[in-house]
C-alpha cells in the first residue's frame, strides 16, 4: 500500500522521499482495505490513534472509533459512491483517544477505489461548531440580557438627548458645541444599541426559494457602486446550482458584509490592483455531523469570497467571529459575528483559510429539496 503512495511520486533523485513528504504532514491520515482493516497510517495517524504502525496495522477500525461513529458511515459511503466525502462536526470521544471535534475526509485511493484514505483534521470550523452547540443554552441568556440591557439603555439615552436639545436653546452659542456632541454622541450609543439587537433570538428568517446568484449578483451591483468602486470585482459561478431555502435580505447582508471586508483588506494590502474574486460551487461530499440528528446536514452549495489582501494575522484567526473583535479604526466588531449567526440560522457554516495574497471565506448552504415542503418561519406581521 505504501509503494502505491510512494508511486505517485515518481523516483527521480531530487524528488523528496515519499515517507518524508507524507510523515511531515501534520493531519492524520489513515488508509484502510475493503474491510476497513488499517493498512497504513503516518506519523500523525499514529499519534492520533495512540499507537504504533506496528500494532495498529490489520486492526479493523470499529476496534479504534466508537461504532456509531459518521467516520465509518463516511467511509463506507466513499467506497459505495467512488468518490470523496467530507463530514463537518464529528465528535469523537473514547477512553483511549479522548474528546475531539473533528473534520474527516474519505476518498477512495486512486489504483485500489476498494480502499479509503482518511483525513482528520482538528479545524478551526469543527471547534466553532462544537463550542456554538455545547454552549447554545448560554448562548440564548446572553442574548437575551444583551437584548434587556439594550432596551432598557434607549430609555434614559433618549431623555439625555432631549435635555441637551433643551439646554442647546439656552445656553450662550460658544457652548453649543457641547450640547450638539452630547447629542451626536447618544446617537451613536443608540446605533450600536440597534446593531447589538440583531443578535437576539428572535426568529427574523422568512424563508422561501432563493437563487444564491440573484443575491451575489445584487451585492456586486452594490459594491461596483460604491465601496468597491475601482476594484476587480470577478465573479465565478457554477450556473447549475439550484435554489436554496432561506432568507433574501439575510442572505444579501451575508454577502455584502464578507465583499465589504474582502474591499476592504484588498484596498489596504494591494493598493494598486485590488481584485475580490466571488465563487460559487456545488460539492456533493460536504457534511455536518449535528447532535439529534440521525443523518449528517449536507452542505453541498459553496460561495466563496476571495481578496488578494494582507492575510489575516494569526493573533485574530482564533477569535475572528467573535463579537467586538476588529482591527479597523472606529469599526465595532460585529460584522463578522452577525454573519456568523445568519450562516447559522439558514443551516450552514463558514470557515476560511488566509495567507498573504490570498484569504477566502467560504459558506457552505444546504440546498432546497425538491421532495419537501417550502415552509415560512418567522415573525407574523
């Protein structure tokens, strides 16, 4: 099996050798036979699995993961339908391995389809999704209290702001200036109050079949007009996708935020040939483990929103959809912390990946299934 892998790399003398390449790679990876006895791992794999190449080769893997585990579901539906699959959100917990949150991906090996590499990754999106479900319940008090203490601060402010409109009628002209900065300055409190609302849990989603194309085709028109005046603006789409079940307005102030920021770390680290590239793409094997659910989410729809900007340091990438959390002068933070809950809301995730040049956001969508309903949630008028 490894002289298989070790083929593809040909054998010429300047070539790196094969079990270097492969040991040097720091995700897991496992290879197992038409019987899902493992046949090789590498250095990662090893670590990942507690044990030597010695002992766990020939060891089946129901005898190393939970038998309920959508790892082997996984597998098995690569080897059926001959091609990748990735899972999103598997939580895999034993005595001997511990507790992970973990992405796999499954495909079938180039020259024996009967047998099946498997990836696991630690990811930044599987943690965010294990932390988002475990810690829902506290989740919903804190929006609740922000909510609370929102609606309770609008009171008084106003009634701050009608004083100092009061006193502006009153006092000499050269202290004006005073009263009119109180004014604006309770203005701006009562707009950050607003923003902070957005994030209670009431249901806002009307939900209905949407074209993902109309909605990028509308954030682009926005953006050619306006902050992206002057910028590459590209977009890629695959014109087979079908519709999603969502949002319109939700969905365009997804998108919208994430081309905002995308101009925006463009213009600052390419000044001279900013370009934001917008993608969609349909991938069959994308999936979310979720608690309470029999069968993995499929997350099959893909937009991407690609900059050539500075990259994103690695100081932020942990807490990047986090509320508050921003680098730009006079910005609040909660542009990608909103867009992270109405990903969520519609059922989906997003993850991204950055390096000087090159930093995609992707949102990966369920699709609308023809054989079901097309129910509307959200608040009556």
């Amino acid at each position: 099996m490894l002289n298989a892998i070790k083929n593809t790399f040909g054998g010429g003398p300047a070539r790196p050798g094969a079990d270097s390449v492969i040991d040097s790679i720091p995700d897991p990876i496992i290879v197992v036979d038409e019987h899902n006895d493992v046949v090789f791992l590498n250095a990662a794999g090893q670590n990942f699995l507690q044990g030597s190449e010695t002992m766990l080769v020939g060891v089946n893997l129901q005898d190393l993961i939970p038998h309920d585990s959508p790892i082997l579901a996984v597998v098995d539906r690569a080897r059926r339908v001959g091609s990748s699959m990735t899972v999103h959100g598997v939580r895999l917990s034993t005595p001997r391995l511990g507790a992970h949150t973990v992405t796999v991906d499954a495909a079938p090996l180039a020259d024996r389809r009967d047998c099946i590499v498997i990836t696991v990754k630690e990811h930044s999106i599987a943690g965010k999704i294990d932390h988002a479900m475990t810690q829902r319940g506290a989740a919903r008090s804190v929006t609740a209290l922000a909510a609370m203490l929102a609606h309770e601060v609008k009171n008084p402010l106003s009634g701050i702001r009608g004083a100092a409109q009061l006193l502006e009628s009153m006092v000499p002209a050269e202290d004006r200036q005073l009263t009119i900065l109180i004014t604006e300055e309770t203005d701006r409190i009562v707009k950050l109050l607003d923003r902070m609302e957005i994030f209670s849990d009431r249901p806002h989603l009307i939900r209905e079949p949407v074209n993902i194309h109309q909605v990028l085709d509308r954030v682009l028109e926005i953006a050619r007009n306006g902050f992206g005046k002057g910028m590459r603006l590209i977009s890629n789409y695959d014109p087979s996708l079908p519709p999603i079940l969502g949002d319109r307005d939700q969905l365009v102030q997804i998108f919208l935020n994430l081309v905002k920021n995308a101009a925006e770390a463009a213009a600052e680290g390419s000044p001279g040939d900013p370009e934001i590239t917008v993608s969609t793409a349909y991938r069959h094997g994308v999936r979310l483990a979720v608690p309470g659910l029999d069968a993995p989410m499929h997350l099959p729809l893909v937009v991407s929103v690609r900059d050539n900007g500075n990259g994103i340091t690695d100081d932020l990438r942990p807490h990047l959809f986090d509320p508050f959390i921003t680098t730009k002068s006079g910005g609040s933070g909660l542009g990608l912390a909103l867009v992270a809950k109405l990903v969520s809301e519609h059922g989906g995730v997003i993850d991204f990946e950055s390096r000087p040049r090159r930093t995609v956001f992707s949102v990966m969508l369920p699709v609308l299934r023809a054989e079901k309903k097309l129910p509307k949630t959200g608040r009556k008028e």
